[in-house]
C-alpha cells in the first residue's frame, strides 16, 4: 500500500473513532434528559403523578442527576407521598454536597431543602402512627407520635397529631412520659422539658461485649452490668441552651450558629468531655460508662449495628457527609426510626460522636472486669462512641472505639447522660 493510501486510511480511521466517541458521549449526556425535561414541565403545571412517572424514568438512566432528585421530591410531596419525598431530598442534598460549594445546585435553597425533608420525615411519622393505631398496635404508635413531635409539627400536621394521639388510651395520652422524671436535681429540671423526661431503663444482666472486627475490641465477652437508665435522644441545642441560661458557663465554639431556632432540636456538638460531665451532673445525672454505652446501643444479642446486622442506609442513621454546614449536617434527634437501639435509643450510630466516662486503654477489654467494668484510672484520652454525621458507615459498628482528648471541642462531638436507678 502506498504511503498516500495509508495516510487516508488513518485519517478514515481516526475520523470514524472520533464519530463514534463523539456520538457515545452524546448519548450519556443525554441520558434521561428528555425524561427529566418532561417531568420538570409537568411538575410545573401541576401534573404531579405524571410528573413523578417521567422523572422516576429518568433516574434510572442517571440516577445521579441531582435537580431531577430534588423535582422528584417535589412531586411526591405534592402527592402526600411522603417516604419519596424525604428519600429524593436527603438524594439531592447528597450529591448536591458532593459537587462542591461552586457547583452547588441549592446554595440559596439548601436550608430550605433540609427544613424540607425534615417536614416529609413528620408526615412519614404521623402516617406510620395512623397505620399503627389502625392496627391496634398502640404503644408502637405512641412512640411514634412522640418521634414527630420532638422533631416539630407545622401548622398543617398538628391538626393530624392531635386526632391521631386522642386514639390513645387515656392512660398514655395524657401521660407526661412512661419513664421516671428526675425532677429536683442539681439545676431543676423543667416539668415541659419533655426531652429530658425521655430515659430508658436498661435491665440488669449480661451482654455480648466487643467484637472480632477491630483489635481493641476483642476479646467477645459476657459481661453483666447492673440496670441503668440511658437518654433517649442526645442532648440538644436547646437543652444545652437552657443550662448556659442557668449556669452561667462558658459557650462551646460557634455558638451563635448552632443556637439557632432551626437548630433547637439538632444535638449540641463542639463540647468536650469536661463540658458534657458538668452538665449531666447540672442535670442530676452523669455520663454512662464505655460498657453501658455499648449494652444500650446493641442489646444482649450481639448484633453489629443498634438495628441489627443490616448494612447502614440513609433511613438508618446520619453519616458520611462532607461539611458541617454551620450545624445542618446533623438532624434533629430522633430522625431515625429506623435505626433505633433494641431498648428504643436513638441516634446511637451516626449524628454526633458520644463521650462516655472511661479513659481509654487499647487493652481495657482483655484485663476489665466482667462485671460493672469501668476503663483505667487514669490515661491521656478519652473514649468516645457511635460515629458521627462526617465519619463513613464503619464507625457506627456498636462495637466501634474511638478515642480522642478530652478537651477537644469539636464540631463532631457530642453526648447523651445516663442515670443509676
């Protein structure tokens, strides 16, 4: 072949590769476009079922568009269904954080999407609670309303809420809670501090302590602890904002951001061990020890994850974002239903770490005892539990020990109290 000819084969060659390329590219760019076009013309003329089936189409062929996430939420929220609409806002608030502050799609709108989601994790709750009721399962649909208050009724839901708990037997609707209030403590707790009345007794008797999976957590052992009382939810802003009120004590870094009304019932973060020690103390109660911590996140059946031995997934905890966002990374308390420890604790895998009482030691699970165990005397770290918002799903393992000084304030660190019947 002449040197002419093969210049003009390779120049046919790379000509046809580059159409071919070319034309792929094209066809993954446009992968569901048409789909979320569609969809995003009939969600503003208020074709919403339409709407949702066009943009539900399109996700399969790019689930990681995130705008058609977010219209996809949009839709389902105008359809009262409310699983889809908190699972494609937490989707679009996801990959929204993941495209990094100069891409974002909501930088306005991102606390509004939160509030949002928020809202849709209200009327799954209120739902989840009529079909309880239904069912007569009355005290699952009582734990369950209480979840929805915690987390805040709008003007639409209360209505619900209210005809919804009146269905309850006198006994549990007018009941303040169903577990002791320490009332007359050391800092007085207040009878409407209804977060605060929320602990729950954790029997006597033996557990399954430790696992295989990480070296400072074996060996597995039985190891019997006496009853304790364990807070449902961890301490939040607004807890923590009524104590600076009466105490006078010093305000944790950033302050003036999480100390906002949307924030009120989002765990405190940026305390240290010392902070979280003074204020179970203020509030007639005390830290719970690294044993007691991992009995009321696990139960007595060994399981990996306060759920059971299911993989993490976003209605299980909150984990694995990128930034603190002046405190929205961290939800409300009680958000999870589905993540709940054996004994109905929330929020024991994922949100806020836990400090726990016990210095650390590597070795402490070979050499503690088996009964009441208590860390070392004395060391230079403390122990702290359950993961964080910022930390991947590994952490939230119920075995999990993590250690860190006790004097860090930081933004992933917070606490929950315990209490000796």
């Amino acid at each position: 072949m002449s040197e002419r000819l093969i210049r003009v084969a390779v120049l046919c060659f790379l000509v046809c590769v580059g159409v071919s390329a070319q034309s792929v590219t094209a066809h993954a760019a446009g992968a569901g476009e048409q789909d979320f076009t569609k969809g995003e013309g009939l969600l503003k003329n208020k074709h919403y079922a339409e709407a949702r089936a066009a943009l539900e189409a399109g996700l399969l062929k790019d689930p990681s568009n995130m705008p058609a996430h977010f219209n996809l939420a949009e839709a389902c929220r105008a359809l009262e269904v409310w699983a889809c609409a908190e699972e494609h806002y937490e989707t679009a608030l996801e990959l929204d954080a993941k495209s990094g502050p100069t891409k974002s799609y909501l930088p306005k709108t991102k606390a509004k999407v939160w509030r949002l989601r928020e809202e849709m994790t209200v009327w799954r709750l209120l739902n989840e609670a009529k079909d309880l009721l239904a069912g007569g399962k009355l005290k699952q649909a009582e734990e369950v309303l209480h979840s929805a208050d915690e987390l805040g009724l709008n003007n639409e839901q209360q209505p619900l809420y209210h005809q919804l708990h009146a269905k309850l037997p006198r006994s549990r609707s007018t009941a303040a809670s169903r577990h002791p209030v320490f009332a007359g403590s050391a800092g007085g707790l207040a009878d409407t501090d209804s977060l605060d009345m929320q602990m729950v007794l954790v029997p006597a008797g033996k557990f399954a302590r430790g696992s295989n999976r990480g070296e400072d957590e074996k060996p597995v052992r039985q190891i019997y602890l006496n009853a304790f009382y364990m807070d449902k939810f961890e301490v939040t802003v607004g807890q923590y904002a009524r104590y600076l009120e009466v105490t006078g004590m010093e305000e944790p870094p950033d302050w003036s951001i999480m100390n906002q009304p949307e924030h009120q019932r989002r765990p405190v973060v940026n305390v240290s061990w010392e902070d979280a020690v003074n204020y179970c103390k203020w509030a007639g109660k005390r830290l719970p020890t690294e044993a007691e911590w991992e009995k009321a996140a696990r139960g007595t059946d060994g399981r990996i994850y306060p759920w059971g031995n299911e993989a993490p997934t976003r209605l299980h905890a909150n984990y694995g974002r990128k930034d603190w966002d002046d405190h929205l990374a961290l939800a409300p308390v009680g958000s999870f239903e589905a993540g709940k420890s054996p004994y109905g604790i929330y929020d024991m895998a994922g949100n806020a770490w836990e400090w726990v009482f016990d210095w650390y030691d590597h070795d402490s699970y070979v050499t503690s005892l088996e009964k009441n165990p208590i860390g070392p005397a004395k060391g230079d770290q403390k122990v702290v539990r359950g993961g964080s918002w910022l930390y991947v799903s590994d952490f939230l393992r119920s075995a999990h020990r993590f250690n860190a000084q006790p004097m860090n304030r930081h933004f992933g660190y917070g606490f929950r109290c315990s209490k000796t019947p």
